[in-house]
C-alpha cells in the first residue's frame, strides 16, 4: 500500500496505522503520514490524473486510506480556480487567481479534511467522533458524521457564530460551548478529555491530536498545479490559525515536486489577524515552533481564524522557510475592506477569515514583498453565509417604500437624477 506508516514529528519513532493511534505512544508528538512515493509515481501520472473526476478523492493513493469502501464524501474539492481580472487591476497585479473554497458542501475548505477524518473513523469502526473548532470544521464534521452515520460531538468557543451552530444542530451533532476562553483554548482540552474518558474519535480542525484530516487539505495544492497547466505560481497566499491548512498546502506542493509532477513549489504565505497571530510573531521573532506561547486574549472579527496557540507551527513555520515564503498580519479593517472587495469586483461572498488572504495580498503589495509581475494565488477559505451577523453590519440597509406603482415610480425618478442605488 502507498500509505505505509506514521513518524513522530518530535521524536522521530515510526509506527505502523492503528485504531486509537493518533499521537506518538513514546512522547504524544504529532504524528505524520508517511507515503511510499515511488510506488504512487507508478500509478498516477498527469495523463491518468487528467481522465479522472475531480474532487478529493481523485487523489486517492495520496490520502490515507486502506479501502474506497470507506471513503464518505459530499462531492468535495474540484472548487474553481478563478481568474480575478477586475481585482488584478485594482492591485495591478497581471496574474491574479482566487481558490474558491466557498464552492465546497458545507461552503469552505474544512470538507476536504473532514471527509478523510470521517472517511479514516469509518475504517476504525468508530460509532462517535469529537471535534474542536472555532465553527467551520465542526459544521463539517457533524455534516459528514451525518452522512456516515456517526454520533458527532463538538466544542465550540461561546463567540461562534449563530449561522455555524445552527448548521451544526440541524446536522444532529452535540454542541459543547465553554463559557470562557482564557489560558488557551478549553475546547482542545475537552476534546481530549473526552476522547481519553470516552473513545471518542478526535477529528479537530488542526493536525496535532489526529495526523489523518490534514491529509485533506493538500489536495488544493494538487488542483492548484492542474488548473494552472501544471504551471506553479510564484505565491500561495493562505489565511492561517493554527497553521494546520498551509501545512496541508506545503505538503501537497513537496509531494507532487518530489514525485516529479511539477519542478518548483511556490511561495507560501501566511495571513493572520492582528488580534491573534502567533504563527507571524513566531516566524518574525524566530521562536522556535514548540515554544511559542498562547496568544493572550485574541480578538477579531474574522472568528474562523481565533487560535490561541498554534497546534500545527512545528509543520507551518518550517514549510513557509522552506518555501522561502513569509508571514504577515492583518487589521480587522483591512479584512473587513477584502469582504467587499471581494464581492463587489469578483462576486465571492466570503467569511472574514475567509478573505484575510485577500487583505494580506495587498498589504504586501504596498510593502513591495510581492510583485505586480509575479503569478498569484490567494485561497479564498470560508463562505459569507457562514457570518452573517458581520456582514449585515458592514453595509446599509435596503430602502423601504411603499408598494403602490406611483411612489416606486417617484423613486426611481430620484435614483435617477442622483444615482443613488436601492441597496450599498
């Protein structure tokens, strides 16, 4: 099989796949999968890739499974890569594409990971799964626990959006939500409570207490290199709060070089919010991965990217120096302005979180980090429908009118002479 064992990240030992083995049994590092890449060139090509249905599961020998009997899935992946012409003459930039992950099942890139973790508790035999998140994997989770039949639970933080929980309840999961977040996140610590009491499956949002539902996210890195011709782009810009999706995206782009189906690996960015960026203060400072401390008291608008402490910068940092890439923070006004840009010039209704890669793109244009020459990518993580309540602040409201014929005509007489539209 190309999937053949898992390796400690920490400490080096190497373990061959079994239930209830999610971290290192020596010293409770973070575990990696580890594929037999030569035995994968010999089955997949750009020839057979190119004949298959897109997805997440076109990759099928890349990801961790034993057995596609297993495989839960929703119709995830095979999101558009989108030539942003309008955006890329704002910025002046030629080469402008945005990775639509609002385009997935439960509208952003947390299905692709979900549905491996499912897809790998399912091969366990597992009856119930258990998730920390901010709000977006746990909705997916619960939606592909649904679609497998599992019992889900998750711990999300009190701040979540009401359009997050909801989904998650109408989905059937257990919903948990501290009431406080302080000294870390609790819900990383209930998660693994209840995991050690109960024999849930852990599935969270980052890579460190589970090396199975990361392997999703790379999977935009091989769409990336197809939509392009098989062409890298110069950049990949990645909004980050754990670092668990770049880490994803890097090991994607290394996988794909090292089995010769593309010469270069672009330059990774990571994007954080000004109120919760521990990955950039580490990557500036040069604290090492394992010792950077809980960000204390986080706070910004974009919620999907709120966390405190970084489970997967021992993989983020070093892929963004490997790539020879950087990493930056952004305002909550500077991502709160990528919402509307976004929508207004490219007609994506994103999340804040899920535009931060947009607001960090023209941060380092100002800066001059990037060129205007240089091919970009910027992934577009979270839909808009996910936070509605920010959104409804961030515009005006709809003029109200009476319905008969005479007053609509007189308004739109005003409009006229003004030019002033019905809704911001």
């Amino acid at each position: 099989m190309p999937f053949s064992e898992l390796r400690c990240l920490r400490c080096g030992r190497r373990y061959r796949p079994a239930k209830d083995l999610y971290v290192c049994r020596s010293c409770g590092g973070k575990l990696d999968v580890i594929y037999d890449y030569q035995l994968i060139a010999e089955e997949i090509n750009r020839e057979k890739l190119a004949r298959r249905k897109s997805g997440v599961w076109k990759y099928f020998e890349l990801l961790p499974l034993m057995n596609r009997k297993n495989i839960v899935s929703l119709g995830e992946g095979g999101t558009p890569l989108i030539p942003a012409t309008s955006l890329a003459k704002e910025l002046k930039v030629k080469h402008l594409y945005l990775k639509d992950e609002t385009r997935n099942p439960t509208s952003s890139f947390k299905d692709r990971p979900m549905s491996v973790g499912v897809s790998k508790a399912v091969e366990f035999g597992a009856r119930a799964v258990v998730c920390a998140s901010s709000g977006n994997a746990a909705v997916a989770l619960s939606a592909y626990a649904a679609k497998a039949g599992i019992k889900c639970h998750a711990f999300v933080p009190a701040g979540a959006p009401e359009s997050k929980v909801a989904q998650l309840l109408m989905h059937g999961a257990h919903v948990v939500q501290p009431k406080e977040r302080s000294n870390g996140d609790p819900t990383y610590k209930l998660m693994q409570e209840s995991w050690k009491k109960f024999g849930w499956h852990p599935i969270p949002s980052g890579g460190a207490f589970n090396p199975y539902q990361p392997e999703g996210s790379k999977t935009i890195s091989y769409e990336v290199c197809e939509q392009l011709g098989w062409q890298v782009p110069d950049w990949v810009i990645v909004p980050t709060g754990a670092g668990t999706l770049l880490s994803g995206n890097a090991k994607g782009y290394f996988e794909f070089q090292q089995m010769g189906l593309t010469r270069e690996v672009p330059r990774l960015v990571a994007i954080q919010a000004e109120g919760c960026a521990p990955i950039v203060k580490a990557f500036k400072e040069g604290t090492p991965p394992y010792e950077i401390q809980p960000w204390p008291n986080p706070k910004t608008v974009a919620g999907g990217l709120v966390d405190p402490y970084p489970w997967d910068a021992d993989t983020a940092i070093p892929a963004i120096k490997r790539s020879n890439g950087t990493a930056a923070s952004v305002s909550d006004a500077e991502i709160l302005e990528a919402v509307k840009r976004l929508a207004r010039s490219e007609g994506i209704f994103a999340e804040p979180s899920g535009a931060a890669g947009l607001a960090g793109l023209k941060r380092l244009l100002d800066e001059g980090v990037i060129s205007g020459s240089d091919i970009v990518v910027v992934e577009v993580t979270g839909g808009g429908l996910k936070d509605v309540a920010t959104a409804m602040k961030m515009v005006e409201k709809p003029v109200m009118i009476d319905s008969r014929l005479e007053q609509l005509r007189e308004l739109l007489v005003e409009m006229g002479k003004s030019g002033t539209r019905i809704l911001a």
